[in-house]
C-alpha cells in the first residue's frame, strides 16, 4: 500500500521538524516536503500536489488563510488541513466556507491528528472533537421546537443519508453504503437541504451533530 504523502506549511522550523518525526513513526505516512511561508506553500502545493497539505494560519508573506484560498483556486486535489494555534470560532468557519478538509489544533495529541490525515485523505471532513461546539454555535436555529419539526421532517431513509453526509461521504460513497443510485442519493440531499433549511453540506453536517444523530 502507497503511503498518504505530506506537506507541512509552517514558519516555524522546529515545528516543521518535529512534525516530521512524529508523523513518519506511522509507517503509513510520509513528509515529502515542507514550506516556511504563504507562498513558498501555495508553490510547493502545486508543485509538489501531496496527499495532504498541514497549514497554519500565521505565516509570513502570505497567511494560512489566503493561502488555502489560493490553493483551492488552483484546483489541486491535495487535502488541506488547517493546523493552529486558534481556536476561534471565525477562524473555524472561514476556512470550512473556503474549502478546508480539517481543523486541528496545535495542542492536539498526534493521534489526533494522524487520524485526521487518515480521515481526510479518505475523503472525509475532520474537525478536532473540542471544537465541534465553537461551530455548532454558528449554526443556531430560532429555537428548539423549530429544531425538532425539521428533524421529525426526515425520512427514514434520509436520516440514513445525513448521519453519512456528517462522516464526509459523498453521494457516490453513500450510494455504496446504502446500495442505492447516485442519483437517488442526490434526491435525497436536496430534500435533507430544504427540510432542514441549509444550503450546503457542511451545515447539514452540523444539525446532524447538533441534534445528536449517531453514524450509521
């Protein structure tokens, strides 16, 4: 089995460094090159187009943000995790709206964050446990008799689809898991999108968490 490449994106060398030796313990997984700066990021991302990009937010020249920015406008298939310092709710939210596939924090153990290379390499979103609540709290509805009467609106089969949109299925992998079409999935997703009044994915995602409905 080929290993899940790596670029780590930090100012910090030392970080960069440790980062590497921590990470490559795991023989599933490989640093195949790192960035000090915004810039050098996005043209080692492009070049270089890993499994998986490690960003941070505070960088020099140009920062995390922009950067991730920049690398989803140039249309590599590379992951991209966000990987700070800051657990700040709008930090959080703006690099989910640009396109990031997860959120961990410095501070997190290196399990935390293995698990959240391996996740998002296989498609899914990850966002760290702790910061689950800092992004629900974006997403609140007028009350919870409002919150109820949408998810009592659900079908059967439409729960079944949610609790795997909230694992970061797409429809084709959830067509697979439920032995249904593609197309019918896609069916089932606009009408989780108008019963529950989102529009995209990932707030469907947060009313599954919110309101506490379990993987399949």
């Amino acid at each position: 089995m080929s290993k899940v490449s790596i670029m780590i994106a930090d100012d910090h060398c030392l970080m960069r460094q440790g980062l590497k030796q921590i990470l490559e313990l795991d023989d599933e997984l490989v640093v195949i090159g790192q960035a000090s700066d915004g810039n050098e990021a996005i043209k080692k991302g492009i070049e270089k187009a890993p499994d998986v990009i490690l960003l941070d937010i505070n960088m020099p020249k140009i920062n995390g943000i922009e950067a991730l920015r920049r690398l989803k406008e140039s249309g590599i298939k590379s992951k991209i995790i966000i990987l700070t310092i800051h657990d700040d709710k709008e930090y959080l939210e703006e690099t989910i709206k640009i396109g990031a596939d997860g959120y961990v924090l410095k501070d997190a153990d290196s399990d935390t964050l293995v698990t959240a290379i391996k996740e998002v390499n296989d498609g899914k979103i990850y966002i760290q446990q702790s910061l689950t609540t800092l992004l629900i709290k974006g997403y609140k509805t007028e009350d919870e008799y409002n919150e109820n009467l949408k998810k009592e609106s659900l079908t059967k089969r439409e729960f079944d689809v949610i609790k795997l949109i909230a694992e970061g299925l797409n429809n084709r992998e959830i067509g697979e898991r439920l032995c249904i079409s593609e197309k019918t999935v896609k069916n089932h997703v606009s009408n989780i999108f108008k019963k529950l009044n989102v529009t995209d994915r990932i707030q469907a995602a947060i009313f599954a968490f919110k309101n506490n409905i379990k993987r399949i």
